[in-house]
C-alpha cells in the first residue's frame, strides 16, 4: 500500500495495529525525521496517535493539513480509521508550482496513503457548522495568511463540547516561502484562541536548548557544498548530535534566569463551550 499507487487503498478502510506502527515509522523516521533534523515533531506523532487511541468510531474527526505536498494525501487519516475522518487539504494556490515536492518522503511501501476528502482555503472549506468533536490543526496555523478567517473555521467546525488540538513550531527557519507567515508562543495561541470564542487548556513543549543547537547544525550542513556537507555531515552525526542529545534531556532548566525557557514546539488542546 505505497504512496505510488493511492487508487489501490480504499477510503475508509480498516488498518492493523501493525500496519499503523509501519505507518508510524515512515512518519518518524522519514517524513519528519524526529532523530536527525526535527526532533520537536516528535509530539506532534505521540498526540495524534494518542488521541487516535481515545477516539470512538462514533466521533467526526477533521483534520487541516496542507496534503498537496505529499500528493495529495492525509498524513494522519490511517489513525483515525475507526472515525468518521475529513481532511482538507489547505494547501494555498501558490504551492501548485511545487507540487508533491515531499513525495519521495512517503515513497515506503509501510506508507498508509489514504486520499484528503478535498481540497479548499480556510476561507470556505464546504463544511457544517458544528460537525466535528474533534478539529486537528497539525503544524498548519504559521502557514495560512489570513489568521482570522482560520481561527473562526475551527471554531465554527467544532461542535459545542468538541475540541481543537494545535501543533506549532516555535524554533523553525523559513520554509515553503512564501507560505511562511508567523511564529506563535503558546501564550500567544492561548489568547488568540480565547479571542476564537475557543477555551485552552494546558500547554505541553518539546525539545530544549541543545536540541534547537542541532536543528540549526542540522540546517547549516544544508548550506555547505557537497563535499565539505558529507564531512561535516559525519562529524556531526556521529560526534555532536548524540551530545546534544542527552544535554537536552538532562539540563532542562535555566539556572540563569528565571521565567525563561527555550522549546521547539508545542501543543495545546482547546474546547468550544457547550
């Protein structure tokens, strides 16, 4: 079931537990690379899978996504098998000269490669109010212009008593330009959501100090040429990164200041009131 051939998988379709965890890995190791380039998407995989874990299949799950990038498809659909499961894809129009630049990221025949319901801006995504119990927002919100227009469709799209949960990126270089617009602490998300007409609840981070040390080791090796990359490349893989590593998990306090911390990403779960 490989993301060359999505006409071979059905909508709707049941996976096995061990179909999920190949899945799982593709993400991990390939898409998003939690142990070498992006170690703060790590969250975003445990949430989604844990709130996969607690979904009925009585429940409308939606999830916003930009799937053009993938060619089209839900990276997080095969979690949510058991539910009643939209995705749009909010890919903007000025992503179609790139395309499915990502593609060869999912090229593994473990991918689940499960076809977005459809593809709309923010701005009028064709969906009822109220339809869901549960609106995902996996690493979209820095991508779309118009804040507004996005944070009153995910209030509008969650049932009273549903809830919307966020994954963002604190620490990140500019990317997919020019589709790139912001970067939110949690306390500014927990406002904007309030302003939504949404509830926050508790944050929770990932990654520290050190491991933003390695994300941007990880992007300068992109800028050297080839040559000195792959030297550099192994230095710093096989002597700095494993370092980096364990300081992060081990010194997860600023001994120097207070009120002070330095996270990569983080996630918030919100809840429209009933």
């Amino acid at each position: 079931m490989s993301a060359t051939a999505p006409a071979d998988t059905a909508e709707g379709e049941a996976f096995t537990r061990a179909q999920l965890d190949g899945h799982f890995a593709v993400l991990a190791d390939q898409v998003f690379q939690v142990e070498t380039k992006w170690p703060h998407f790590r969250l975003l995989l445990d949430d989604v899978r844990k709130l996969a874990g607690e979904a009925t299949a009585r429940m409308t799950v939606v999830s916003l996504e930009r799937g053009l990038l993938y060619g089209g498809c839900s990276l997080f659909a095969p979690f949510f098998h058991h539910c009643d499961f939209l995705s749009v894809d909010c890919s903007p129009d000025s992503a179609e000269e790139r395309g499915a630049y990502n593609g060869a990221l999912i090229d593994d025949p473990r991918f689940l490669f499960v076809s977005g319901t459809h593809r709309a801006p923010i701005e009028a995504t064709g969906l009822g109010d109220g339809i869901a119990d549960l609106v995902l927002v996996p690493n979209l919100v820095h991508h779309i212009a118009d804040q507004s227009a996005l944070f009153t469709e995910m209030a509008r799209i969650t049932r009273p008593g549903g809830r919307v949960y966020v994954f963002e990126p604190i620490v990140r270089e500019l990317h997919q330009m020019p589709d790139d617009y912001l970067r939110y602490t949690p306390f500014g998300l927990q406002r904007t959501l309030r302003d939504a007409g949404l509830t926050p609840g508790d944050f929770e981070t990932e990654g520290g100090p050190f491991s933003a040390v390695a994300y941007c080791w990880a992007q300068a090796l992109e800028y050297l040429p080839a040559d000195q990359r792959e030297v550099m490349a192994r230095w710093f893989y096989e002597e700095q990164f494993p370092q980096l590593m364990e300081w992060d998990a081990r010194y997860t306090e600023n001994l120097e200041r207070k009120h002070t911390e330095f996270p990569m990403a983080f996630s918030m779960i919100a809840e429209k009131p009933a």
